[in-house]
C-alpha cells in the first residue's frame, strides 16, 4: 500500500500531468520519454526538483548518503583534499540537494586547514538552492560567504568538481528492439493520464548505437546490459515500475552506464583515475578511521553513526550498489579512495 498524498499534493500532480499533457498535445501528440522525464522533474515550478516537496530524509522519498551521516562529508574531503592542495583549486558541486554535503564537506575542510577560496554550487531547482543558502547559511554562517551559485558551467575551471547520485536523475532515452528495427519508445495521452507509444528513431546517432547492438525483438531498456531497462519511479521510500505514477510527486531515475561515462570523459581528454565500489572508496578515504573518533563507549553517540556507516558499506545496502568514478586532467596525486578495489579494468 502506497502512501495516500494530501488534497495539495494531489492538486500539484493533476497540474503537472495537465502540464504535460499540454505539451504532448503541442508537440503533435508524442514526445520521447526524455523530454518527459526532463518536464517531470525539472519544469520550473512544477517539476519534481523544481517544487516545494521534501524530497531528503525519512520524510522525503529517498535517503541520500550525505543525509545518513556527517561522515559520508567529511571522509570525501579527506578524499579531495590532497587534490584541492595540489591544484590551489576550488569546489564546484553538481546538484547540492539539501546542502548537508556542502556543510560537511566545508567544515572538515576547515578541520584540515585546506578550505578553497570558493565552494561552486551549479543548481538548476530554484526551490532546492533556497533550501540549501538557508542550511549553509544557518549550520556554518562563518563559511557562508565561501559559497556561490552558479547558472551553468563555468568556461574554465580548477579544482574539484563533485555529483552525488546525480547522473541517475538525468533524463534518458528508452529504446525498443522491434521486429522491425530499433524504436525510440515515447509518451502519448490517454485518457487522464499517459500511454506509451513506440516511433521510429529519427536521431542518426540514437539510431546508430541502438542498431549496432543488433538485439533481439522485445528487448527495451536504457542500456544494452539490461533486458527490461533500470528506468524506476521512487515514491515516500517506495521503488516503482510505473514512471507515470503521480508526476511532479515521484522522483526517476535510471541507472548509470558508467562505461559509458567513461568512455565519453576519455574522449573529451580526460583520464580515468578510478572506479570503486562506495564501500571500498570510503573506506579506503579514511571512513572507519572518521567514525573511531567517536568512542564507541559513547553508546548515545557512536550507535547512531555506526548503523549508518553499516548502510554506507555493506553489500546488501549502499555499499556495492552505489558507485564512484573519478575522471581527471593533468598530473594529480593517486586517490586514496581507490587504492584499493579499484575496478576501473572492468568498464
């Protein structure tokens, strides 16, 4: 049984869905699932992201790491402050959520005498970057004026640029393998919701890579690796098949192909510095160590931070499912996050 969402919530995604069916009426009837994912989430004011909804914590949809723990913070600053030193850098930092991150990060940083001049936050949710000036503002006033927003990317920049499960919420394509070729599977109106509806790909290079793939009929996914694809709706902590389910209320993601990520970093000239599991990156960065600073006599306090460091890293929770990949420019120090378990041969 799924949550009942209140009068106001309900109202906000009958007036995302008329939104959308508005758009889909404009645009002759279908648009891709892409452009649906990207006006469900993202559609200022309406969208997912764009909205007022608690999206964070248990009263939210989902739990990101930052929200588990101060430790999740304060062991990647231990990870990037060696690069920090070596580029004399700043931070810039895709999709801040809540800003829990940015506030963790900054005063470990600070504990290490390795703050940047400047901490970059590119958010396109005009609701979240509210939310996360008046957490940044009210948790660490002193280091407030560290902290800028940004628009869109910055032409040149040096340092550390960081996103926290933040490709899994970029809109996707969906492609169908069909008796007749490869298809680009779309969205039409249907009665008071939503239909899906296949069209031929009309993008050269969706259509190349689907066609080279040479997969059966009835496959249908985000990535060749995945029969019926990773596409899923997350709703109050519960995992969805239906990306149609209460739009605007929903968060959707799809997994990364992370060969893809770096098979396209590479040939913008990057390097490829790593690629771990989450449990082997933090701990590898010093996590356990982080969480012994707390005595575990200290029942009240220590508990609380170990059943959240348990989430981080065992396998049947965050810990294997959960990735990191670290691309890089020029001559850096080895990551200390992947100097052990770096499965970068993998991809």
């Amino acid at each position: 049984m799924l949550p009942t969402p209140s009068p106001d919530a309900l109202a906000h995604s009958q007036r995302v869905t008329a939104h959308l069916q508005s758009l889909i009426q404009q645009a002759g009837g279908w648009i891709s699932f892409a452009r649906f994912m990207e006006v469900a989430l993202y559609a200022p004011g309406l969208g997912y992201y764009a909205a007022g909804a608690m999206k964070f914590g248990a009263a939210g949809d989902f739990v990101t790491a930052p929200e588990l723990t101060p430790l999740f913070g304060r062991t990647l600053a231990h990870a990037i402050a060696p690069v920090l030193a070596e580029t004399g850098g700043d931070i810039l930092e895709l999709g801040a959520g809540s800003g829990k991150l940015a506030v963790d990060m900054l005063g470990e940083l600070e504990r290490l005498d390795a703050l940047p001049a400047r901490y970059g936050i590119l958010e396109v949710s005009a609701d979240l970057r509210v939310r996360q000036q008046e957490r940044i503002a009210h948790d660490r006033p002193d280091l407030a004026g560290r902290v800028h927003w940004l628009d869109a990317l910055p032409s040149a920049f040096e340092g550390v640029i960081l996103g926290n499960e933040l490709l899994d919420a970029l809109p996707v394509e969906l492609v169908h393998w069909t008796a007749s070729g490869p298809q680009v599977r779309g969205v039409a109106v249907e009665a008071e919701g939503f239909a899906w509806q296949d069209r031929p790909i009309d993008d050269p290079v969706l259509y190349a890579r689907a066609e080279a793939l040479a997969l059966a009929p009835g496959y249908l996914s985000e990535h060749p690796q995945r029969h019926m694809g990773t596409l899923r709706a997350h709703y109050r902590h519960h995992a969805l098949d239906d990306p149609f389910y209460l739009p605007g209320l929903c968060d959707l993601t799809a997994h990364i192909d992370f060969s893809a990520l770096a098979r396209a970093g590479m040939a913008a000239g990057l390097d490829l510095a790593g690629y771990a599991s989450q449990a082997n990156f933090l701990l590898n960065a010093g996590l356990a160590e982080l969480l012994m600073q707390t005595p575990p006599t200290d029942a009240a306090a220590f508990l609380p931070q170990s059943n959240a460091v348990q989430r981080l890293v065992s396998p049947a929770e965050m810990g294997d499912l959960f990735k990191v990949i670290a691309l890089t420019k020029g001559k850096l120090p080895q990551l200390a996050g992947f100097a052990r378990g770096d499965r970068q041969h993998t991809l």
